[in-house]
C-alpha cells in the first residue's frame, strides 16, 4: 500500500509540476499540488501539519525572492531609460575613450599619455585586420595629435576602422604598450544589460563608463 500510494504521489506531483514555469509558478499551481500530496498521502501515516506548515513558509519566500527580483529589473529599466533621456545630448558630440576609430578621409584626434619618463613615443596604426600600416613619433607629452590618415607618399588609407597604440619605451627598452584615446562622434545611445552604450562612427560600440572626454565637433 505505501508502495502504491508513494507512486501515486509522485506521478501526481511530477504531472503538476511539469506545467509550472520555474520558481515563478503561481500559488495556486502550488496549492492544487500540496492537495495532491494531501489526498494520495498514506492514511497511516499522514504527513504532520507542520511539514506543510514548513512548505507553505518555504514556498512563500521563494515566491517573495522572485517578486523581488522582478521589481530589481524594472527599477533597472527604469533606471536605464532615465539615463538614455539624460544622455540623449551626447548624440552628434565627440566622446573620447580608447577604441578603434572610423576613417572617412577626415583626420582623427588622438589623445596619447606617453610615460613621463619615456625618452621616446611612438604610434603604431593597425588597420582592421589587425596589420601594421604606419608607425610615427609623438612628442612625450598629454597633447592631442591630428592623424592625417594619408601615407608617406602622401595617399590617403582606405576607409575603414583603424587602432591605435602607443609604445612608449627609455633607452631602447619598452616601458609601456596601451591603447591611444581618440575622439569618435557619438551617433546613438543604448541601454544594453544594464549598463549605457555609446555608438561611435563605424558602429564601434563604447560604455560611458570608458569614456574620459566628451567636446562639441570641431568645425
């Protein structure tokens, strides 16, 4: 008999069980399989009533945890939605942060931090590929540097997404190897896990978190 009514339960519980979505099934759902439990329970030796007691408490809380939960997330949107509109002046400024940049024949603004000890900085330009297409020296300072985009024979480079990186070294030995900030247009604002993304020119995406500068475009 407790062999049956044990399989009984079980088949019974499971079938309810399967048509509940997670721990976010409603409390009814929960209360028609605490029935179930109830009617095929072993009339022997029926559960005690603070075993149910103690599933209803459990039950209960997951339900609140979940609750909260759902309220964090819309807090969250909401959040994030008030920080699109807060951000939305950003669109058509330049953001300065460390990304590839697009080139469209117009220079690009680099801001390059060199070791203050360095003797010597370079820049090196990589093209989206990730190959090596110009090397030059920059002055060991925090000053912005125009990136004209045009070879030594004075050509200019293909439209396309380009990096940089600055290698600043002392005596012949390498000091530092870091990505250049540069200044890109800011073309659009998300709200993207949680966190707010700036899309710069070329679809290089950015979080503001990232970026160290913003200014009016030069005219």
């Amino acid at each position: 008999m407790e062999v049956t009514t044990t399989t009984a339960t079980t088949t019974a519980v499971t079938q309810t069980a399967g048509t509940t979505s997670g721990t976010s099934g409603d409390f009814e759902m929960f209360l028609q399989m605490l029935t179930v439990q109830m009617q095929n329970q072993d009339p022997l030796n029926p559960v005690d009533s603070t075993d149910y007691a103690t599933q209803l408490a459990t039950f209960s809380g997951v339900e609140q945890a979940v609750m909260t939960n759902d309220l964090l997330k819309s807090l969250s949107a909401q959040l994030a939605s008030g920080g699109l509109a807060d951000m939305a002046a950003w669109v058509g400024k330049e953001a300065r942060a460390a990304t590839p940049a697009y080139f469209d024949g117009e220079p690009i603004t680099l801001a390059p931090n060199p070791a203050v000890v360095a003797d010597k900085a370079e820049v090196v330009v990589r093209d989206e590929s990730g190959a090596e297409v110009q090397r030059f020296d920059v002055p060991i300072s925090a000053d912005p540097v125009e990136w004209a985009g045009v070879d030594t024979g004075g050509y200019p480079f293909a439209e396309g997404l380009y990096s940089f990186e600055l290698i600043s070294s002392l005596e012949g030995e390498i000091l530092t190897e870091e990505t250049v900030e540069l200044y890109s247009t800011v073309t659009e604002v998300r709200a993207q896990d949680g966190e707010t993304i700036l899309i710069l020119d070329g679809g290089v995406a950015v979080a503001t978190s990232q970026v160290s500068a913003l200014r009016d475009p030069a005219l």
